[in-house]
C-alpha cells in the first residue's frame, strides 16, 4: 500500500480518482449499485462526461457534515486515532481508495451518516440490509488496496448511535473485482464504449444523420410546445373570468337546483365522496383480511413525460463528437 499526499476534495484529488478505480467504483463494477451503470462509470473515467454534481444534496451534505463527529465517536470506542487517508496498491497502483479512517494495523475504516430510513434498515435487517450490502464492495475493494485481512464498516447516527460491522476480506471476490477493473481500465484507455442498459442509461443520438433528425424534431416540438404554453395561458385567463359570471349566476339562483334562461341553463347536484382505497385497505388489515393489490390491478401502461428545457447539450455529457451538431442551432 502506497499512501498519497492529497486533500480529499482538492481538484488533485478528483483527477487522481478519476483516472484509477477507487472504492466507490467498486459496487458499480459488482453490479450492486442502484445509482451508477458501468456505461456511465466508462464515460466519467474516459472524459466522455462529468460526474454529476452532488454537493448540494441534502443527504450528502449530512453526511459530509457528520463524518468528524462520527470518527471521534468511534475513536473513542477503539481507544485510538482513525485518520483519512488516500491510498494506492503496490501491486496494481490503478486501484485506489479515499479512506475515511486507517487504523494503526492498517485496517480500513468506512463510515457512513444515514438517513433515518436508512438507519433503521440496516438496524433492523443488518447483512441483509440494502446498504450494508452497497457498501461492502466498498470495504472489499479497501481491503484489497490496503493488503488487510479485516475492514469495518460503521453506520453513525446523532441520535440513535452506532452499528460496526466486521469485513472479512474475501478473495474470491476481490479477484472478480480485479477482473472487472482490468476490463473498464482497458476501455477507458482504447475509448471502447461499453454497453449501456436501456433502462438505466441517458438515449442520445451519436451520428450526424440521427442528431441532426433528433434537432429537426425536438426543435419543432419545442416551437409548438411554447405555442400550446401561450394558448394555455390565454384559455386559464378566460375560464378564470369565466367563472366569476358563474358565480354569478349561482347567486341569483338561491336555492334552486335548476335555472335555464338567455341559452344557458344551470343544474346543481351532489356526488358522492371519493373511496379512499388507503384507508380502506388498512381498515381491512386491521380486521385481518388480508387484500393482494395486484389481483385488481389493471394493466401497466407506457408512458413518457417530456421536459422543455433551455439547455440543449445533455446532462454532463461532455464529448464533442455528441456535442458538435447542437453547435449550430441558433
């Protein structure tokens, strides 16, 4: 294990990770990770787009903010100081990792600030938790930089404490990992681009006929789009007055459930409440009859929601061959 002299944060840092695989690659690679596809983990290492910019999620921010007091708190449990470090392996110095603590037998700490739902997720279900199994690739790939044969992963929380969980490193999964780093560092180095999964990854066009069609018809879309906005705005002013003669019209009729006079004719009646299906299914659970949803569940529909926006490169994309046929609109 080779430590390296850097400030966790610093422009020298983020190039630094992004030009090796580092822990939090790890779960990507393993295909355990529900935020990241390996196409996109391609594309940041390779230049082809940035990383998305988390600062200012309110969970990040947490835990960003929580990381020291959560140290100290397990510091004072182990009765020794935890210190961050940036670290490579010997073997394979592509392999790296921002640790949050290096105790003094070189065993690596991971420690994370979770939400409440979060915390009680792994509180209640442990190894089995969606977390702790996220972010033991994370200790894994630890364990293999740093040469240990234990890592820890600790979950803090300011109010309901501490759960340490034990990493035993295991082989046979640091050598998938290996195998799988090989593979990506490979591709970033040739620019071979990888796959991307239908459901997961962003769809843009990546030749000049496709981007140009997709511009002809997004533009057009856009166009029309900002027409419907302006006759939508139009036809709300004019229902608004609208209802004021409405209102109106009620009055003078009392209490009349019928009026009709001058071509309109105006009829008052009475509909029943909506049934609250929540209410209703948790008053037969209370009763003990138990109700399958999906037995009167119609079937699922496709549908699309489109956003207009003024920004016409994609998000973070940042390759020019994607980006050069938006340089000529206008």
């Amino acid at each position: 294990m080779k430590v390296v002299p850097l400030v966790q944060g610093s422009a020298e840092w983020l190039l630094w990770r992004q030009r090796g695989i580092t822990a939090t690659d790890a779960a990507i690679l393993l295909d355990r990770s529900q935020y990241k596809t390996y196409w996109r983990l391609w594309a940041e290492k390779s230049g082809y787009a940035t990383e998305v910019d988390l600062s200012l999620n309110p969970l990040v921010r947490a835990g960003k903010r929580n990381e020291a007091k959560a140290r100290a708190a397990y510091e004072a449990k182990v009765g020794e100081l935890i210190l961050p470090a940036c670290v490579e392996s010997s073997r394979i110095p592509l392999l790296r990792a921002s640790l949050d603590g290096l105790k003094s037998n070189n065993e690596p700490v991971e420690i994370k600030c979770p939400s409440d739902k979060v915390w009680l997720d792994v509180q209640a279900n442990g190894r089995q938790s969606r977390d702790y199994k996220l972010y033991v690739c994370q200790v894994q790939h630890q364990l293999l930089v740093t040469e240990a044969r234990v890592g820890w992963l600790i979950f803090w929380h300011s109010e309901y404490g501490m759960l340490e969980f034990e990493i035993q490193r295991n082989d046979v999964l640091l050598r998938q990992l290996v195998q799988k780093a090989s593979v990506l560092m490979k591709q970033v180095f040739s620019g071979q681009e990888p796959a991307k999964d239908p459901k997961r990854d962003l769809y843009f066009p990546t030749d000049d006929g496709r981007a140009n069609d997709w511009i002809e018809q997004a533009q057009s879309y856009k166009g029309l789009q900002t027409e419907i906005d302006e006759l939508k705005a139009k036809l709300a002013a004019k229902e608004e007055k609208q209802r004021t003669h409405l209102e109106s019209l009620k009055a003078m009729m009392g209490e009349y459930f019928h009026a009709e006079y001058a071509g309109v004719m105006v009829t008052r009646y009475k509909s029943k409440g909506r049934v609250s299906n929540k209410q209703l299914l948790a008053d037969l659970a209370k009763r003990g009859v138990p109700v399958d949803e999906d037995r009167f569940r119609g079937q699922p529909s496709t549908r699309y929601k489109v956003t207009v926006g003024s920004t016409l490169a994609p998000r973070n994309i940042v390759d020019r061959s994607v980006l050069a046929p938006l340089d000529a609109i206008s």
